[in-house]
C-alpha cells in the first residue's frame, strides 16, 4: 500500500516515561507497516502538542494532504495520539472517509476500511450524539439562569446596540437611524418603502448589507429597542424555527437603555397591523403566470401584486407582476408589468403556436417531466452498481471470491455504468417534439380562453414551463 502517513504526538517529556516517545512511536509505525505489506510511510510530527484540539501544526498539514488526494491510509499508533476529543474524532475521520482515505490505529485495530472498524465508528458517533445533547442541555439550562438573574447580553445585538463588557449599549449612530425609520413608519410607509428610502441614503445593516423588507420588520418589531429583553422566545430543531408557548418566554422590562420610547413603539406597531389589514391581496387564481413569470435581469419570480389607490372622486386598482427583488427593497432595473398587457401577450403566443403550421414551428421547449424522472432513476441506478462493486471488493478481501471473479465483476459493473450513462446522455439531450407541444397546447386552448380564471390558469401550467419578462417588453416562453 503507497501513500501511507504516520501520524506521531507528544504533548510533555513525561509521555516518554510511558513508551511515548516519538522515537518508540516512529519505530512501531514502521514495523506495523511491515507487518502489513505497505510502504515506508511518510511521518507528520507534532511534538509538544497536546491532543485537546486540532490546531496543530502537522495535523493540519496531514488534512491538507488528504483533501488534495496525496494519502490513502492514516496511521497512528493509538487512537488518542490523533485526538482525545470524540467529536474531533469522527469529524477527522468523516474528512479522511469522504476523501477516500483510512484511518487505522495500531494498537486499538481500528480501521474504518474494514466493517468493524465502521461499526466502532458508529458506536463511537452514537456517545458523541448523547454528549452532544447533554452539553446542549447545560448550555440551555445555564442560558435561562443568566436570562432571569442578569442583565447580561446573552444574544447578538440588534441593531442600534452594541455590546460591551456583557451588556448592551446604544450605538448612537444606528439608533439615529432606527428613529428615522420610525418616523417613516408613522409617516404611513410600509416595510419596502423604507427599506428603499435607507438603502437611497446609503444606509447598511451590521453586515453591511442593504436593508430589505424582510429586516426592517424583524427590526421594527423588535421588542428589544424598547430596553426589553425576551429570551427563549423560539425553539429551533432539525433547521426548524417554531415560537414557544408565552408562558415559556422570560420578559425582562428596563433590561437596558430604549432607543424608541415604549408609547411611540406600540403606536407604530399599530399603524402598521392596520395596514395589513386594509392591504386586501388578490387571490393567486386571478394571477395567470404566478410561479411561471421571471424576471430577466435579476431571476426572481415576479409576483402577483394588486394595489387600490384612493383619489379624490375614484378610486383605482392596479394589477400588476412585480419583481421580487424590488418587493424585498433591493431594486432592479424593470421592476412591473401590467397583468392584462401580459397576460394577454401570453394568451395571444399560444394562440400562434396553435395556429401555425408544423414548418413554421421553431420553440424553446424544457426537457420532458418524463425524461427527468427516468434520468433520476438512472441515477440511482448508478449509485446501486457502485454499491454492488463495493461488496465484491469486501468479498475478495475476506477470500470469498479469487481475483478472477472480481475482474468479472469489474467488467460487468463498468458495462452496465457505461450503458447507463448513455442513456442519461441520450435523455439529456432529446427533447419534445414541438408537434406534441403544439398538440398539447390546442387541448388547453378552451380552458384558457374561458371565464373561469383558476381553470385557465392551470392549463397554462399544463404547457408553459417559464416566462421570462426583460425591460417589460422582451418576453421569452419556456415551453413543456
């Protein structure tokens, strides 16, 4: 076996008094690969390191030469020379396993090429799950009690504060800034307006970011400018963020200076759920080419948008698509477009399709649905022969099979792999007959020149795969 690293670890000169040594342990490496019919390994060396974590110096260069494909097998002679942390453990060990590289530990006989070796893996990652969330208790419990008994900052700062020696202070320069977005708010804007109008000011978040609608909500709702402080407000599971009962919040009012005076702060909150209650949204039924029309210049979907406007003897409702890029506050170069001049754009290009004759056919049409759950099940195809090699392999290594059946299987399994990629090749590049499009939108066709707008809209669905809208003119059709 080439390309074989030996990994060798002192921490103090007591170790040598317990056979230790660099020496001793640079020795039983070379005999152990020997004994194993491997090449003479090359050594990385940490002396005086101790194994508490992973910042040392010829660790990180053995990581470096495994991510770069140099090393087939890791070496040590016990496995606490590589890490006393179970966690750095398993997460060195899923590094070496996702480079193709082994771990084997000579004394233990730990190696995870071999089935026990992985089973002891998954033992071992069973312990660091359990510790996990024993340390993950601790931390909670420790959380709560500095939540209720002081008035330390034990979340990240929201905008306006800063926190020093634990605890949170204005920054005067941001909390000008929360003001100003306040008075707009009782001005009558709404989220995106005054996200536009502290992004035209050249105004940033604390990760000097543009304000967007999204942020300016969390932060003008935001408890915390009033000097409240409310902890374990949420739980988060699996990436999954859920509020918790009140009764499991901890309220601490005056836990630190306000920026905005509690009358004005519940006075603008007010304002604003009175908005959302005035703003009457259409339903997406009335909306032909919702999920389907996008924007050209920054890919976002363009979004239904109905928008009623008072004037002084009528008033007008607007429905418009717009970009959801300027929705958020980030601007864009064509951010709407009537619903009826689109729509009736797009009504008017089936009406061609259909018409025309078979010559005059010239569409962009998508791969079939049919053609991308075939190409998922040819993948997983793959994957199934690799597996199957993978087990003759394991199979010779226990003598199970002689060399002869394994070159068999060898060959078998990369003509199936080559026949299966072939095909994946043939589906990528086949697409449908623009006759069957045709043919496809001709069904349709009654459906969406009728009354019932939910119905006519799914049988958009039914043909359209995208619809691209550039400077509100330029419209390209994606077709199933």
């Amino acid at each position: 076996m080439s390309n074989v690293a030996a990994y060798i670890r002192v921490s103090t000169d007591e170790q040598a008094d317990k056979g230790n040594s660099l020496n001793e342990q640079q020795e039983r490496l070379k005999a152990y690969c020997v004994a194993m019919g491997w090449s003479e390994p090359t050594f990385y060396i940490d002396d005086g390191y101790s194994a508490k974590d992973l910042r040392r110096p010829a660790i990180k260069k053995l990581l470096d030469d495994v991510t770069e494909g140099k090393l087939q097998i890791v070496l040590t002679s016990k496995l606490d020379r590589l890490c006393r942390n179970l966690l750095d453990l398993l997460q060195t060990v899923k590094l070496l396993t996702q480079y193709n590289c082994s771990y084997v530990s000579a004394s233990e006989s730990f190696d995870t090429s071999t089935a026990v070796g992985r089973m002891t893996l998954q033992l071992l990652g069973t312990f660091a799950e359990f510790e996990r969330e024993r340390t993950s208790e601790r931390v909670k419990d420790n959380m709560i009690s500095l939540a209720k008994n002081t008035d330390r900052a034990i979340v990240g700062p929201c905008y306006g504060y800063d926190v020093i020696d634990k605890k949170y202070v204005i920054n005067e320069e941001e909390a000008k800034n929360v003001r100003y977005m306040f008075e707009l708010a009782e001005q009558g804007d709404g989220y995106r307006m005054i996200a536009k109008k502290l992004n035209d000011r050249g105004i940033t978040t604390k990760r000097n970011k543009m304000f967007d609608q999204i942020n300016v909500k969390r932060l003008i709702t935001n408890q915390a400018l009033t000097g409240t402080m409310i902890y374990n407000k949420r739980s988060t599971k699996d990436s999954k963020t859920t509020f918790r009962d009140e009764s499991e919040w901890i309220v601490k009012e005056g836990n630190h200076s306000p920026i905005i005076p509690i009358e004005q702060f519940e006075k603008v909150q007010e304002i604003l759920r009175s908005r959302s209650r005035a703003r009457k949204h259409a339903d997406n039924e009335t909306y032909l080419l919702t999920g389907l029309a996008k924007c050209g210049h920054c890919e976002r979907n363009m979004k239904g948008s109905t928008a009623r406007v008072k004037r002084k003897y009528n008033d007008y409702t607007y429905y418009r698509y717009i970009c959801g890029s300027y929705q958020l506050g980030y601007g864009c170069k064509h951010h709407a477009v009537h619903r009826e001049d689109l729509e009736t754009l797009i009504i008017e290009q089936i009406r061609e399709l259909v018409a025309a004759s078979t010559k005059e056919l010239n569409i962009n049409i998508s791969p079939r649905a049919s053609a991308i759950d075939e190409i998922k099940d040819l993948k997983s195809q793959l994957s199934k022969v690799g597996n199957k090699m993978q087990k003759q392999i394991e199979a010779f290594e226990n003598d199970l099979i002689s060399a002869e059946d394994l070159k068999a299987a060898r060959m078998r399994v990369e003509a199936d792999r080559d026949s299966l990629n072939k095909r994946i090749s043939q589906l990528l590049s086949k697409k449908y007959e623009a006759e069957t499009v045709q043919k496809n939108a001709a069904l349709m066709l009654p459906d969406i020149l009728g009354a019932d707008r939910l119905k006519a809209k799914q049988a958009i669905r039914q043909i359209i795969e995208q619809v691209t809208i550039t400077n509100g003119e330029q419209i390209e059709i994606v077709w199933k």
